[in-house]
C-alpha cells in the first residue's frame, strides 16, 4: 500500500514511517498542511493520515477541499487529531464528506496498524 502521512509533528511522522514500513508499506510524507494538499490531488494513495492542527492550512480546510472536489471519497483518510473535541462528535460531522475515521493524539500503535490492516483488506 502506498500511505501517505501529513503531519507538522516530526516525532509523529518519524513513528508513523517507522510503523508503516515495519508493515511492508510504502512511506511518503508531507509536514504542512498545503503541501499535502498539493500531493493527495496529484497522487493517489491507498491511505492518508492528515493531522488536524497544522500552521498553515488545518485537516479541517483539506478535507473541505477534497470534499467540494470528490477526491475525498477516492482515497481513505484519517484525521489525527489532538484537539479536545469529542472524537465521536468530529467523526460523525465528517462522515458525509468521507472521512474514514478519527483517531486521537497520542496515537495508539496498535490503533495505527489495526487501520492499516484494515484498509489493506478492503474492509475500511
């Protein structure tokens, strides 16, 4: 699988690749939020982990993007989030738009690879 990880927080991507490629997965990342953007409308990835808080353009505003332009819904992505909003709240008000899931920071290893096991046997 192709992932791709956007994300401002170094640490956070550095365990991400880490785990991803421990997987067997292929790694690609993006640390602002345009940027990543930018990757997810000229590339197509099998997964995309989008942090929610990031200087200069938010996961909120990306997902909006890729919502208005259907791109949302060909590709997977999942938002981090270390916000202290009601994961349950957040997911449901994305899950029109396509979002696959919500996970909190700090991410869960397990959680992480459960997601990716799950998208790689089409059951996400």
């Amino acid at each position: 699988m192709k992932i791709l990880v956007v994300d401002d927080n170094y640490d956070i991507v550095k365990m991400l690749r880490m785990t991803v490629e421990s997987m067997g997965h292929e790694f690609h990342a993006e640390y602002a939020g345009r940027k990543g953007l930018q990757r997810i409308r000229n590339e197509l990835f099998d997964l995309v982990f989008l942090d929610l808080s990031m200087p200069d353009y938010t996961g909120l505003e990306v997902i909006d993007v890729l919502a208005q332009e259907n791109i949302l819904r060909r590709q997977p992505v999942v938002l981090f989030t270390a916000s202290h909003m009601d994961v349950n709240t957040l997911e449901k008000s994305m899950a029109d738009k396509g979002l696959h899931s919500v996970l909190p920071k700090p991410a869960d290893i397990d959680q992480i690879m459960n997601i990716i096991q799950s998208v790689d046997s089409g059951s996400g």
